[in-house]
C-alpha cells in the first residue's frame, strides 16, 4: 500500500479538524487591537489612581523627600491644613492641590506665596 496525502486544498481543514490542540480562533486582528488598547487603558488608569492615592499620603504626611527642594524647607510647605493665609488654603491633599495651582493668579505665581 501506498499512502498519498489528501490534495492541498482539503489539507488545512483535515488539519484543524482531526487536530484539537490547534484551535483557529474568530476574532479578527482590529478585536484584539481594540482588546490589547482597552486592557492598557485599564491598566493606565489602575496605575494613576494608585500614584494619586500614594502621593497624598505623602502630601498629608508632609514627607520632606516628595520633591527635592522640600527637604531645605519645612513640612508646612508641603501641606499646611490649618493654614491662616487664604492663599495657602489648599484644600485636601489628594485633588486639592490642582484646584489650588489653578486658581492661583500671574501676580501671585511671580511675587511668590505668602
């Protein structure tokens, strides 16, 4: 006997058929480019949330080493919450500090904090 191998054009599907470790999937390529864009989305924003919550324990805990000119000043720079001057109100240490940074006004940024 002579044993001939079916024509190529039934070969792929004899192949995926008798073979159960190959599994042909039916998601196109735009899918699992969409897939991999979400799960790095997801990913960036686990990432950024976790980096907001850390750096305002560091901010409420006034650590001097948060930023190297910190640590020549005192911690009350870093966060004073019972702060008498209005323009050192900045209100809590995770979010507060944006709203902060973006009310300040030119002249107040240019002639420095009180």
């Amino acid at each position: 006997h002579s044993t001939q191998s079916p024509p190529p054009s039934t070969t792929a599907n004899t192949r995926n058929s008798n073979n159960t470790n190959l599994q042909m999937t039916d998601t196109s390529p735009e899918l699992n480019i969409l897939e991999s864009f979400g799960f790095l989305v997801l990913a960036g924003t686990i990432i950024s949330i976790l980096t907001i919550i850390v750096f305002g324990f560091a901010v409420r805990q006034r650590n001097i080493f948060i930023a190297p000119r910190c640590t020549a000043r005192p911690a009350e720079t870093i966060h004073a919450p019972d702060s008498k001057h209005p323009a050192q109100q900045r209100g809590n240490p995770w979010l507060g500090w944006v709203t902060w940074t973006l009310s300040l006004s030119y002249d107040t940024m240019l002639g420095g904090i009180p």
